[in-house]
C-alpha cells in the first residue's frame, strides 16, 4: 500500500487541487557506485524529468568508489528511515538489498523501481517495475560484436565482469555465451570454435584500479585472448589512455581486441584514439527519465506501472562514428 502522505497527494491531484501547497516530493537515485558518469547520467535524467514538476526533487546516492553491497543497503536503509517517497535504483546484490532495506520499504509503502540492473526475479515483489537495457539481449549483442574480431579457429575469449552476484552483469555473461558457445554455461573446451580463458571470467568489484592491471595483465599474453568487458570498468579508470597507448598498433592491426559494454564520454575518447575495438552503449539518461516518470505518476496519480520491465534500445561505436553514435549528458 502507498504510505499515507502519498495517498493524500495523489487525492489531491485529482481532485485538481493546487499541488504548491503540498509537501515535496522526493525520491532518491542510488547506483552500484556513486562516481561513476554512467549514474550521473541516470540522475541528470531524473533531473530533467524534475524539472517540468513543481515540488519533484531527486537526490544521487550510491557507493563511494566501488561495487560495495554493504554500503550500498547501508545508504538505502537510511534513506527509507529519512522517509524518501520512492526509490529508483540499481541493484548489485539482489538478495542483500531485499533482506537489508527493501523489505522495510515495502512496509513504508515506499515505491520502489530498478534500473540499469533488476531483483532477481524471486524478488519482485519489491520492486514495481524495472527500466533499462534487456541484459541478456544486451549480452548476445556483446557476443556477436566479438564474431566479427575471431582470429583463429579456436578463439579464445576472456570477459571482465563487476560483482559476482550483480543481476544485470550476470544476464550479460549468459548472453556472452549463448552468442559464442550456443549455450549459457562457461566453455573451457572446444565450442563452435570458442574457448573461455582459463582464467577468466575476471571480477573487478567495480575497482577502477583492479579493472585496469586485469586488462593490462591479459592483453601482455604472448597470446591475448579477445578481452570482452560486460561494462566500462578499466575504461573508465583515468589511466586508461595512458596505459593503453603503447598497445595501439596492435589494436589497429587486429592482433588485439578490445570490446566494452558503455559508451561514456571518457570511453569514446579512448575509442577516438584506437585505443579500443569497439563498444556498446546504453542509454542511462532514458533509465533516470523514464524511471522518474514512472514513480511521478505512482506517488502523484496513484497510477501504478503498466509493464514489469521497460526495455531501452543501445547503439553501437567505433573509431569512425565516435563522435555521432550517441549523445552523453
């Protein structure tokens, strides 16, 4: 049930009362890391949906500086006790977020929506619905990417991940494999001509640092597998440039083949300077939007979603459209 401030508000509104009198609104945006551009992005959107209502105001939390389920319920724990009126949020730890403050939102009546990555699907009742890419369609696109760059019949494959236990990146990695192996489990044998690294996949946790000697230890392989990462991670650290510049010519020459998922701004400078192969964006503004909008008309017109799962599209970049393929906020 909606808590009784909201059920006050949404009366209100139809019965075409002034709103001006009312309390704000406001709901929080969290990601899995708070300095990160591509939650940025999704709070800019929030933003902009903001900004055409009176007395709609979004707030940006999430994890300092890395993929933390800990402090990731720590933060929306709080918010639900300083009575936020919803949330819209990016899940790391489906289970731990439930158990650690979803559930006390749900008896506060707070609404809440997922974006960028969903609950588990036993877990949806906390949620009312979720807006972002369709992950495991997302990672089948990745896996096709990486088709086109097969150099040897046997290829090997090495994919980067975050957290182990993060929803969206895990549906990414079944479709990695389903695209290259025909199925969704790991192949360290023969399989249509791919072949898992052996020491891979590669967990980061989101650490920008980690991301980034991972990168670097696999591509200095006398015989570098294709390095497919399921989001930005090394390309997102402020080194990336630097230490990939002496690995240019090999990325130019195709001896070395970088592939990420995202397309932030600090990626598609790297991706200008051949500094990666190709990546796949997604579009995190839409996310804070729509996911705003939604929550909009749950907490002011008590209008629930229509649909469990808001799909957006993705694009794809290279070095020659870099400067076209989408547009960063």
């Amino acid at each position: 049930m909606i808590k009784q401030k909201q059920v006050k508000l949404a009366v209100l509104v139809m019965l075409g009362l002034a709103f001006n009198a009312v309390a704000q609104i406001k709901i929080a945006v969290v990601g899995k890391t708070k300095n990160d551009t591509f939650y940025e992005q999704s709070f800019h959107g929030c933003q902009a949906f903001a900004k055409q209502h009176v007395n709609f105001e979004c707030i940006y939390e999430g994890a300092d500086d890395y993929q933390d389920v800990r402090t990731q319920v720590l933060i929306v724990k709080e918010l639900v006790e300083q009575d936020i009126d919803g949330l819209l949020i990016s899940t790391t730890d489906s289970t731990y977020l439930v158990e650690g403050a979803l559930k006390a939102a749900k008896e506060k009546g707070i609404p809440v929506i997922t974006f960028d990555s969903d609950l588990l699907t036993q877990h949806h009742a906390y949620r009312l619905a979720y807006v972002g890419t369709n992950n495991f369609d997302f990672g089948k696109a990745l896996g096709e990417v990486v088709k086109k760059y097969k150099a040897t019949p046997l290829q090997d494959v090495c994919i980067q991940s975050g957290h182990q236990t993060t929803p969206n990146l895990n549906e990414r990695i079944r479709g990695v494999r389903h695209a290259l192996f025909g199925n969704e489990k790991a192949s360290l044998s023969v399989s249509h001509g791919w072949r898992e690294y052996e020491r891979c996949p590669l967990y980061t946790m989101g650490r920008r640092g980690d991301a980034l000697s991972q990168l670097l230890n696999i591509i200095k392989q006398p015989k570098p597998p294709i390095f497919l990462a399921v989001a930005g991670f090394a390309q997102f650290n402020d080194d990336y440039i630097e230490a990939l510049t002496p690995f240019k010519d090999q990325i130019a020459n195709g001896t070395l083949t970088i592939v990420s998922a995202d397309t932030e701004n600090v990626q598609l400078k790297a991706l200008t300077q051949g500094l990666s192969t190709e990546n796949i964006g997604q579009n995190p503004f839409a996310m804070g939007k729509l996911g705003a909008s939604l929550l909009f008309d749950v907490l002011m017109k008590a209008k629930m979603p229509s649909q469990s799962q808001y799909f957006l599209d993705y694009h794809y970049c290279k070095k020659g459209n870099a400067a076209t393929c989408t547009t960063n906020h």
